[in-house]
C-alpha cells in the first residue's frame, strides 16, 4: 500500500530555475504533511510542514489541494545546495511518518 | 539548535553478535521513534515509543528488537542477533508532539553486518 506517489525524478535543472514536485496522497483523512528533503547517505530533515492555506518559507512554497489529494513544493532560484530527495509526508493522526522513495532534484551549474 | 544525536556512526558486527544502537533525542521531546534504510531503498519505520512503552511498530520490529530508554535521555536499539539483512542505517527520530508535530532525524548508525 503506497501511502503517497512521487515522480522519482531525476530532476535536473539549471541553477536559477524554478522547479515543482507533486505529491499524490491516497488516505483522504490525512491531516497533517510535511515535505522533508535527503541527502544522500544522510537522515531526513524536515523542510517544511504543508498547512492548508499554503505556505512559504524562503524560497520554498508548499500547497495542498485537499480535492485532488495533492501537495506541491516549489523551490524558486534553485541553488546547488538544492540537490537532494525530496519526500513528501501525509499521517492522519499520530501515526507514523511513511516515506516513499521520492524524487531526485539535481541542480545543475 | 537542539538536535537528535546518535552513536556510533558505523557499527561493524559479525551476523549472530549483538548490537546496541544509541540515539540522544532532543531533550524536551515526548515521543522516540526508530527507522531504517537500506541502501537505496526507502525510510522503513521500525517502532515508536511514547511514556515508557512502545505505541507501535511495524512487521520489520520482530522478536530480535527490543528498545529502551534506560534514563532520562537515551534511547536504544537493540538487535539481538544480526542477520546480513540487517544491515542498514538506523535513524532515531523525535518529536514533542508526535507525527503531527514533525519529527527530527538524527545522523543514522550505519550498521553493517559480515
């Protein structure tokens, strides 16, 4: 049972650019989200939490369109220091954090 | 910045032998939590732990596992004994307010088993 879809990428994109991940949710009573990001061969870090009027940090933002069962991040002015996994999360409750494998951004000088 | 803090980094074991993986977790937080990954696959939750017991863990957290948190601020790991499929990095994680609060990683013990 895949609790949540990621295109698993590759993402390459130039340094500058503005680039977007999807994350398709499959509990419809899924409450909390959050997007964390993986270097490799490194522990998970918590991005951001998902809310549900959207939010920005920086140059990221994150959506979640409760309808479609989707969540978004959009990294804007992409950085070398961008280049990651990034996994997206949706727990109903105090539940578990399930990961899937996520998606591979390379930003590219 | 508060931060989980896990020993050792790599822990080299021969299958069979025991291991005790150790974590630090942030110190004003309530609930612990283990997961793993083996090399390129995904983050695997193995257990969660809360007020002296576990809350839940997954069909991966068989007999061989056990946790404890032996004083106010460790929280371990244990493999009873080791199979080459347990070889993996272990993360802990930790949360003040359980899942809907976000939960922070430590660095992960890189565990190879020969």
């Amino acid at each position: 049972r895949k609790e949540v879809e990621q295109d698993p990428g590759p993402f390459n994109v130039p340094e500058g650019a503005t680039v977007a991940f999807n994350c398709t949710y499959s509990n419809s009573a899924s409450q909390s989200f959050f997007w964390y990001r993986q270097d490799c061969r490194k522990e998970p870090k918590l991005l951001m939490s998902v809310y549900s009027s959207g939010n920005e940090d920086g140059r990221f933002t994150a959506q979640l369109n409760r309808a479609s069962q989707y969540i978004s991040l959009l990294i804007r002015d992409s950085k070398l220091s961008d280049s990651a996994t990034y996994l997206c999360v949706a727990i109903s409750g105090n539940t578990p954090l399930v990961f899937g494998k996520g998606t591979r951004l390379s930003v590219i000088a | 910045e508060p931060e989980v803090t896990q020993t050792p980094s790599h822990q080299v074991t021969q299958m069979g032998q025991e291991v005790i993986l150790r974590c630090v977790p942030i110190s004003n937080h309530l609930y612990f939590y283990w997961y793993r990954q083996i090399l390129g696959q995904k983050v695997e939750f193995l257990v969660s732990f809360y007020n002296n017991e576990i809350s839940e863990k997954s069909e991966i957290f068989d007999d061989q596992f056990s946790v404890e948190r032996p004083d106010g601020s460790n929280f371990t790991l244990k493999i009873r004994s080791t199979k080459l499929e347990d070889s993996a990095m272990y993360f802990c994680a930790s949360s003040r307010l359980g899942s809907e609060g976000g939960q922070f990683f430590g660095p992960g013990t890189r565990l190879t088993v020969l």
